[in-house]
C-alpha cells in the first residue's frame, strides 16, 4: 500500500482511508472539532482508523444536486474517541490536508476510499496577496459589525500569510453557512477560493447589519411603549379630575372585599394587599398585571379557614366501610379508632397511613371509603412517575407560567382544610436532576411540621395539620427509608378464593350489571363458575383481573338480552334471566389462560417448589438443580440478585459441611459442577426466603433422590442450619393455595403470621413449622432416606 507523508503529523497516512461523512460542519485544518458519529458503517470505519494510524478521511454532502457527495473532503487525525461498542461515539478530531476523492473501493462494512492529496501552492502573486489582504479588512469589519474586541483580531491577522491559512482562520472566525463553507473548500486553488471566500464574507457582513438594524428599530418601539404607558397614565388621571374615569375601581373593590371576609392569617393578608397595590400601578393588559392578579386568585381560592365537620358516629362509619370493602381488617378498625378519639380530643392531628399491598386490592378505593366514613372533601393526586421536585412544592413566580405544587392544587380542589389526601403510587416516584420529590414530601408527611408548609409559589407556610394523609404504594423496599419512618405502615394483603368470590358476588357482579345496563336482568353467577374464572382466567392477589372477566361476560349477557329483549319499548315487560355454570364459562371467556399441569404433582430429582413475595402478590418459585461431572463450580442462572446467590452459597456449604448425613463424600462435591436455575429468567429475584428450597433442590440432584412435590417451602437459612422467618406469609400461602398445593414448610417464628390467613382457607392447609434445616429437608425427603 503506497504511503505518503502529512507535515507535523508525526506519523505515515495510508493513500487508501476509511472514511465518514459529515453533513453539519467542516473539519478545517489544524483546528480540532468534536463531532458524534452514529451510523454502523461510520463506527466501523472509526474503529479500522484507530487500528491503523488513526487517520480517517472526512466526506461532505454534494455541493450540488446533481451529486450525492462533495469531490474534496480532508484527511483528518482522531485525537480522542468515546464511546460503546456497536453504539454512537464522540469523536475529537483534528483535520491536516484536503485531499480529492478518486474511487469508492467499497461501502461495507465502512466507505474505504482511495483518495489524492491536494497540492496547495506555496507561491503568492501580487493578486492572491490582494485578495488576502481583503479578506483580512472584511474580518475586521465584521468584527465591528459584530460589536467584537478587536485587539487580539489583529495579531492573529498579522500572522497569516498564505491563502490556505487565510481560508481556514475566516471560515472559523465568521459563521457561514456550511452549505457555502463546502462549495468555497471544495474549490482548489487560492484563485478560485480566496475571491468566493470575498463574497460569502461580505454577505455575512449585510445580513448582520441588516438584523442590528432591526433590533434597533425593535427598542426604539419598545422605549415608545413606555413613554405611552407615561402619558396613558397621566391621562387617566386627567380623567379622573373631569370626573370620566373608566377603571377596574370595582374589581380592585371586589378582591378587597374578599381579603377582609377569606380569614386569610396575618402573614397571607399582607402579602394579598401588597400585590394587590402593586396590581393598581399596573396596566391592566400588561403581562405583570396578570401574573399579580393569577398569584392573589390563588391566595384567595384555597382554604384558609374553612373546614367540614367529621362524621364522630363509629356504628355509622363502620356501616359505611363494610358496605364498599369486604374484609380488611386492619385498615378499618385504624379508621375507625381514629374516630373514636376524634370524640375525645380536637386536638388530634391528622394521622398520616400508607396502605401496602399487590395491585387490585382496594387499596385506592379505601382511601375514598375513608373520606365518605369521615364526611370528609377526597383528593386523589397520582404520584406515579413524578420525578420533579416542583412538581410538590411549586415553581417560583420568577418563571414564566409558573404555579403551585400538586399539593396547593390538591387543596384548592378541595376546599377544606381537613380533607382525606390520596397520595398515589408513592412508591413510583424517581429522582433526577430537577430535584427529588420524595425528599419536598418530608416536610408534607411530618406532623411536627407540615403545620407550616412552604410552596414556592404561595412563598406563604400553609398548614396542613389538619389533613389526613394517605399513600398507597405496592412495596416498601422502593420508599426512602426516611419517608417510611414518617408513615404508618398498614397492610393491604391479597385475597383467598373464598375471599374474592363474597366480593364478586356483594360488590363486582352488582357493579358490573349497573355500568353495562342490566340491572332489571336476573342474572346469577354460581360460585364454581366463579371458582373457575379465579382459577382459570386470573392469577393475582387482587381482583381487578377477575372484575375484568366478569364484565367481559356481562358485555356479552347485555348483547344476548338487546336480541332478545329489543321489540319490548316498556321496560317492566323485559324479561331476561341467564345462570352462569361452569360448563358456560368457557363459552363466554374462550379457552382457559392458566391450565394447572398434572405433572406439578409429581415427585422430581432437582426440583424444589418455594414460595416468593412480588409487588404484584405471592407466587410459586420452583428451584431446579442439576449436577454433571466438572470441576466443583456452582452455577447460578434465572436473573438472581445478590441475596439469592448469597443463599445458594449458604446451602452448598452447608450441604458439604454436613455431608457424611447425606451419604456424600468430598468427590461428590470436587468432581462436579452445580447448576441451580429459577424458571422465568427474564424476571428479576431476590430474597432469602428460598434457602430451605435451594437446599432441597441440591441436595436432590447430588443424591438422586425426589423431592416430594405436595410440598411449598419458605424461610431462610444459615450457615449452621437455623431457619429465620421471612415476610409476606399470607401472600406466599395463597400463592401455594392457588396452585393446590396444601402443606406448607415455614419458619417457626413465622407461624404467627397465619393468623392472618381466612380460617376457610387455613382448614385446607396444613403447616409445617421449622427450627432448623434439618427439619425441613426430612419433610421433604423422608426420615428414613438420609443417615439423619
């Protein structure tokens, strides 16, 4: 390959270069650009530049329509690259020597160009000296067009002699068009470029006085407009004296009346005066008198005093959450305890709840159930990827359009200064470079301080003291631990079958006749129809799926009675009856989502049934373990977080420190690989709670003996084989009820927690507490299997 030299490159250029093209600037010479380069072929041809010398050859669009690229391109030198593989890079190069394009030798995977280097001609007669000393003069005249200091200017003039100099110093000194910078840099010789460079400097030049003539004009017009202003008022008050004034003297009344009767304190009411004085200097249309008026309407609409007197009838209210929610224990007797001490004392703040559990359990709902039992205003604000802290407190009224925060909003929409506030989905807020809303909600959900609330734009404390506040969330884990500590944590756990089919018969199948029209019908569900919508057709802890289901088959029962019914105008003479049997469902829902396999239930080597916490609900959590002959490695797959993997390191020690039990020998360790997989590798896990699972699943696989299969395990484990208890029981064990499977192995400590489950649902299941590892693994293996 034939080499050429490039002067104070320091290194030998190849004739034949990659190269990239470059559409919104010119790489001048001697003067480092950076550039961002994003198309596969340019990337690949960046990465072949810097295996070689680093040199690349930059192409420009065609400086006519006739063609697609420009003839004359540069050889340039990259001085610095960032960037991913197979993704966008950023680029610092620094452009040597023009060269003219002579072949395309290929386009894939990069343009690899043969290129000719240009010859510039060192020699300057008397008319190329000339032009130079032109465009030096035009410079200098754009530079005081431009209103430019010019000292520094003139040495750098002084120091330019030849005319590619030249060329490049104006193109990067005056901001010409790229399209014109391409068709000047693609003219060869000074003769040619230096005359075209004359006449796009002097364009320039024209169009820049030509827009400082314009802004001129532009603040002549505006100083005009003040002096107007300055008249306009001096005629009004001429007018005033005649006794033909014509002003806003009512509207300004107006707004002073409602100052002295809104109860503002007595911070609020001076502010409300001052900006209101300073609305009477304004003229009205003006931009200033808006943004005064807009900041007084917004201290005059929220509450201020106003409040709405609490329901203090306990057998009411209790009424009132029984007849919208079924079950919920906790959250109610809360409710309703702070009722009861609402009779006994004024003084009681508002408490501030976090409801938290799976989607589909109530949880939004009870927030309005809450506000109905109190007599309270309800305002639901969804915090659900809100990640600007602005979005809380407010913006300044120094920004254009600016207003308060979501909670200002909320009270305003209110109307009261005691409503019940939801907080939605506060655990889905994020943070970014705008601030952090979860931190502005500090000062909101502490009692000791939301008395005084401060909102950028109100710029007034406002006191919040007498709302109560709920959240809901679906986790805690996603909460700052210091906006936890602020909350009073209630749980909201899902539902057992019995559960969801008295909600489906009291609240879901009632709601759903009454939206899709049916009411008059006489339509009944029967519970296995209902058992086998749960069963078949959902697979959550809530049942938001199931009131999906159900008024999907209530669509189709309104369709059924339009065919039937729709000759008989008067109402009472319809008569439509239809009874949903288990045998009918599939007929209206299609074929079942959720088909249990037989095969569940049988005894496998390696497989391990435990059972997992989720946002969304509990859920079944096989373990499966495999061993092969290697060199003693334990395999870890099924998108596991650190914890897991720390729990699969716990077994196998412990496995191996306790292996003379198991009829298992060093070799049977050293010699072979371990492979644990979690099934659903695209969904993230974590936890300890699968200790006692892993355990089983390798210990099966080393010794080639089933797991018992009936069996669902939960609990952590150490690594001396003690059992710790873990969280979301009820969850876990509706998950193992949902999947037929009725004994469940957990931690002793945790038995407590079955307390919670429905006593329908804890007559089918049958629990097996647990100290230590020992335990769980002869329940599952047998007493007799093991040298126990």
């Amino acid at each position: 390959m034939k080499l050429f030299d490039i002067k104070n490159a320091g290194r030998t250029i190849p004739i034949v270069l990659p190269s990239i093209l470059i559409i919104e600037r010119i790489s001048l010479l001697n003067h480092p650009i950076h550039i961002r380069v994003t198309k596969q072929e340019d990337i690949a041809a960046v990465k072949k530049a810097m295996e070689n010398s680093g040199s690349i050859f930059i192409r420009y669009p065609g400086i006519r329509k006739t063609e697609e690229e420009a003839p004359i391109g540069t050889i340039a030198r990259i001085l610095r690259i960032q960037g991913h593989e197979g993704k966008e890079h950023h680029l610092l190069i620094e452009g040597k020597k023009r060269a003219e394009i002579k072949k395309i030798l290929e386009k894939s995977p990069f343009f690899n160009i043969e290129i000719k280097e240009i010859v510039e001609e060192k020699d300057i007669d008397e008319n190329t000296a000339l032009h130079i000393r032109t465009i030096k003069t035009l410079i200098k005249d754009f530079a005081k067009e431009a209103k430019q200091k010019e000292t520094r200017l003139e040495e750098l003039l002084a120091r330019i002699e030849d005319p590619l100099t030249m060329l490049n110093f104006a193109m990067f000194s005056i901001p010409i068009p790229v399209e014109r910078q391409i068709l000047i840099f693609n003219l060869e010789k000074p003769a040619q470029y230096l005359p075209a460079l004359e006449e796009a400097i002097e364009t320039e030049i024209q169009s820049l006085s030509i827009r400082n003539k314009i802004q001129k004009k532009v603040k002549e017009k505006m100083e005009r407009s003040q002096k107007e202003y300055i008249l306009n008022e001096h005629i009004k008050e001429i007018r005033k004296e005649l006794g033909q004034d014509i002003s806003t003297e009512d509207e300004i009344s107006e707004i002073e009346k409602r100052i002295e009767e809104k109860g503002l304190s007595q911070e609020a009411k001076e502010k409300a005066y001052k900006e209101l004085s300073r609305l009477k200097k304004l003229q009205p249309l003006s931009p200033e008198a808006g943004v005064a008026r807009t900041y007084i309407d917004w201290l005059l609409d929220i509450p201020w005093q106003e409040k709405t007197e609490d329901n203090r009838d306990i057998d009411k209210a209790k009424a009132i959450l029984d007849a919208d929610h079924y079950n919920l224990k906790e959250p109610k007797e809360r409710i309703l305890d702070f009722i009861a001490v609402k009779q006994l004392s004024d003084k009681l703040k508002g408490p501030i709840l976090c409801f938290v559990g799976p989607p589909g359990t109530g949880k939004t709902s009870l927030g309005k159930s809450l506000a109905h039992a109190l007599s309270r205003k309800f305002v639901r604000i969804s915090l659900g990827g809100v990640r600007d802290e602005a979005e809380i407190r407010g913006h300044r009224r120094t920004y254009v359009g600016a207003l308060p925060g979501k909670i200002i909003q909320g009270m305003k929409s209110a109307g009261t200064i005691n409503p019940v506030f939801l907080l939605d989905e506060i655990d889905k807020m994020s943070n970014d470079f705008r601030g952090d809303p979860s931190a502005a909600l500090l000062e909101v959900l502490d009692p000791e301080q939301n008395h005084a609330f401060f909102d950028h734009y109100i710029g007034l404390p406002y006191d919040l003291s007498s709302v109560m506040f709920i959240a809901t969330a679906n986790s805690l884990y996603s909460i700052p631990h210091a906006l936890r500590d602020r909350m009073e944590i209630i749980e909201v756990p899902g539902y057992s079958d019995i559960e969801k089919i008295h909600i489906a018969e009291k609240y879901l199948i009632p709601k759903q006749k009454k939206e899709n029209g049916l009411e008059w019908a006489k339509i009944r569900f029967k519970r296995e129809a209902l058992q086998n919508i749960i069963h078949q057709y959902t697979m959550e802890s809530g049942v938001r799926e199931l009131e999906r289901q159900i008024a999907r088959v209530m669509r189709q029962l309104a369709r059924e009675a339009v065919k039937k019914e729709q000759h008989k105008k008067n109402k009472e003479e319809r008569n439509f009856s239809r009874v949903i049997t288990e045998k009918t469902i599939e007929k209206h829902l299609g074929p079942a989502k959720y088909i249990k396999k037989k095969t569940d239930k049988q005894n496998r080597i390696g497989l391990a049934n435990g059972l997992a916490w989720t946002e969304v609900g509990g859920r079944l959590l096989p373990v499966e373990a495999v061993t092969f002959q290697g060199a003693g490695r334990l395999i870890l797959t099924g998108s596991l977080g650190d914890i897991m993997k720390e729990s699969a390191r716990t077994a196998l020690s412990f496995l191996q420190n306790n292996a003379r039990k198991f009829n298992l020998g060093i070799r049977d360790f050293a010699g072979k690989d371990i492979h644990l997989h979690v099934p659903e590798g695209a969904i993230p896990k974590d936890g300890p709670s699968a200790g006692i699972t892993i355990t089983a699943a390798i210990l099966s696989s080393l010794t080639n003996t089933p797991v018992k299969a009936d069996f669902a395990i939960t609990g952590e484990i150490t690594l001396t084989g003690r059992v710790l208890p873990v969280g979301g029981i009820k969850e876990k064990v509706l998950a193992a009820q949902r999947h037929d499977i009725n004994n469940i192995i957990l931690p002793e400590d945790n038995l407590k927690d079955t307390d919670k489950i429905p006593q329908e649902v804890q007559k089918t299941l049958t629990f097996y507490p647990v100290n230590n590892l020992m335990e769980a693994l002869k329940l599952l293996f047998g007493k007799d299997v093991f040298n126990w």
